[in-house]
C-alpha cells in the first residue's frame, strides 16, 4: 500500500486482497484496508463478496459493521456512503467516517523502526484527542517531574490513547528514571537522623542496591544524585564509626593513641557531615579522655 499498490486489484479469480484478508481471518489486516477507505461489498468472478469468504466471527462482525454503517459518524457530516463517499475505518473509536472527517497517515510500528510502516486512519475528534494527549505528555515530561509525568501516562495507558510509540516509550523510559529516583532521594531524607546506629550499615546496603537496582534495569540515573548517595554513604559510615567508637570508650582507660582515633573520626565526621550533635559528644569525650591523661601523668 505505501508503494501505492492497492488492495482491490483482482487475482484471476476476481478476489481482491480484502476477499483475501477476509477468507483468511486476518482481521488486523482487514482493519488496515478498511483504514485506507476499500469497497467491502465487492464481489469476485463467483459473485462471493468479502462477507461470504470470511471464516472467523470478529472479521464477519467487521465487515457486517461496515456494511450496516451507511453514513459517516460524525454528526455534523453524516453524508451517505456509496461507490464515491468510502467508509474510512478509525481504529481509534471503530467508527466509520467519510474521507473529509478522516486522517489516513502513516507511523511506527515499533520502537526500534527507522521507517514509518504502519497504517492508521483517525476521525478527526480522534486525532484532535490523540494530539493533545502528545502535547500534554511532552509538557510533562519536560518538568522532570515523577508525579506530573505519572498522572499523563497513566491516563494515556490506561485509556489505550494510540499515541506515537517512540514517544510512549520515551515516557516510560523516563517515567522509570523519575520513579527510581524519587525512591532513592526519599530513602536518603529518611536517614538523615538515624536513632540506632546499629542499623546503619543496613541502610548504607539498602540504599547501593537501590542504586544497582535502578542500574540493571538500565536507568540511567542522574549525576548530581549519584553523587548525593556517595555523600550519603561516606556520611553514614563515618557517623557509625564515631558513634561506635564512642560507645565502646572508657575515659579512664584512655591512651594518647586512643585520643588520636578519636580526633581522626571527629575529622572525618566533620569532612563528611555527621550532625553536630555526634560532634560534639566526641569533642566532649576527646577532652574528657585527654584531662584524664594528664591527670595521670600528673599523679
């Protein structure tokens, strides 16, 4: 058909490819012609029209659609078909309209196709429809946005909007990227104070296989978290390190060397971000620990 070959050229029997189509069960392919505005009553050299050859009951029921159609959907034309005035077939609301209330065109089957091979017929209420659903899927995919971008595509899916497939793809694609994203960003706010520092190490785990998680599923996540989970990571060991570290003292059974871990962990904590109340503590003990030295040395 795209190489303008048409689909009612006779074989030497007098069928077309739609008596083809028909006797062969081949629905999809009967939609495709029927898009392209064809004559479903027409009959070969026996006098067999479509409906005659047809084996299946979904084809029969779309080709007795066809013929019971007698005037195009659109309530503001409803002109009369005949031999002139074709049926165009919308797949999108599977009403029949007149070549005027219609738009025949061609797109991608997949999302891997470099050629557009793939016949569509719209009403124009449909491609008006379809159009602004692209429009307000581009928009909101624009935001960056999880929850603008899910509430469009949901609709869209769910509703069976033939959007462009490419386009539908993109959005997916994105939509996962946002998704794993807000999943992550809000992992690392839930442990911005964490009151058990025994489970710390947990949540440094759970938050690299969120991060190799969104990974395996190709989610090419963004720079800058990427980077907030690396800040993350290294402030949650060091805080666990410090904490740890300050558990496990005893002030009287201190040592300069014991003192200079300490200083070590209360540097990291600071390079890293540990809050200042961890800081502090450790400040606190460090000097606790040091009078105490020299309280010794003293004596």
């Amino acid at each position: 058909m795209k190489q303008n070959m048409s689909p009612l050229d006779i074989d030497m029997h007098g069928n077309t490819a739609v008596h083809q189509a028909a006797a062969s069960g081949s629905k999809k392919v009967l939609e495709c012609f029927l898009s392209r505005g064809v004559d479903v009553e027409i009959k070969n050299a026996r006098g067999h029209s479509p409906l005659d050859l047809a084996t299946q009951s979904e084809v029969k029921d779309l080709i007795l659609k066809a013929t019971s159609t007698k005037n195009c959907a659109n309530k503001a034309c409803k002109s009369k078909f005949d031999f002139k005035n074709i049926r165009y077939y919308c797949e999108s609301c599977k009403q029949f309209f007149c070549i005027k209330c219609s738009k025949s065109l061609w797109v991608f089957e997949n999302v891997t196709d470099k050629e557009e091979e793939r016949s569509v017929c719209r009403c124009n209420g449909c491609a008006d429809v379809i159009a602004g659903n692209e429009r307000d899927l581009k928009n909101a995919m624009a935001t960056m946005e999880f929850f603008t971008v899910d509430k469009i595509l949901k609709y869209i899916l769910n509703n069976h909007v033939d959007i462009a497939v490419k386009l539908k793809h993109q959005a997916q694609v994105l939509h996962l990227k946002l998704d794993k994203e807000l999943d992550i960003r809000n992992f690392i706010k839930s442990v911005e104070h964490v009151d058990d520092y025994k489970t710390i190490l947990k949540s440094v785990k759970t938050l690299n296989d969120k991060v190799e998680a969104a990974r395996d599923l190709e989610v090419d996540l963004d720079s800058g978290l990427i980077g907030d989970v690396n800040r993350c990571t290294s402030r949650l060991i060091s805080e666990r390190n410090l904490r740890f570290e300050m558990e496990s003292l005893k002030v009287y059974q201190s040592d300069h060397e014991t003192v200079q871990k300490l200083k070590d962990l209360i540097e990291k904590a600071q390079d890293t971000n540990v809050a200042n109340q961890y800081r502090e503590q450790a400040e606190k003990i460090s000097q606790q620990m040091s009078g105490n030295i020299k309280a010794r040395e003293i004596l």
